[in-house]
C-alpha cells in the first residue's frame, strides 16, 4: 500500500537522481565513494532536506544553469564525483 511517506521518499529519490543527472555527476565514483557510504549521506541529506521548492525549480530550468545550486546540501559531493 502506497502512504504519503512513501510517495514523498519516490519523489526525494527522483529529485535526487535528475540532479546527479543534470550536475553530471559520475554515479559510479558516487556509489563506491567511501564504500557506499557517501552514496547513503546523499540519500539522507536529500530526503531531510527543506529546499524542495527551489530544487524543483533549478531543475525545472534550462539544462545551462550558469549558477550551481548552492542550496542543494549535496552539492560539494555531487562537484567531488563529477565526470571529467
């Protein structure tokens, strides 16, 4: 049975996935950094986080964004594990 908790852990977890997307973020350095552990921090910090409505919209922007969004609490790991 779906509950609320459970619909808003999909869409933290869908958020969070658009932003390593869009950050191009390497989801392999990501998942192995610290042995999975960096990985789960990230999860966490997402899902506690109090930024939704700014998040939905720097993800709703152009693909261009010149400003990084220094709101998101992942950000410094998301710029660590970035490709390249």
């Amino acid at each position: 049975m779906e509950t609320p908790f459970s619909r808003n852990l999909e869409r933290q977890a869908a958020r969070m996935g658009e932003m390593v997307q869009r950050l191009d973020v390497d989801t392999f350095v990501l998942a192995y950094l610290r042995e999975g552990d960096s990985y789960e921090e990230a999860r966490m910090a997402c899902f506690d986080c109090s930024n939704t409505t700014q998040c939905l919209k720097w993800l709703s922007g152009s693909a261009l964004n010149s400003e990084p969004p220094t709101f998101c609490p992942n950000l410094s790991l998301f710029e660590f594990c970035k490709r390249g």
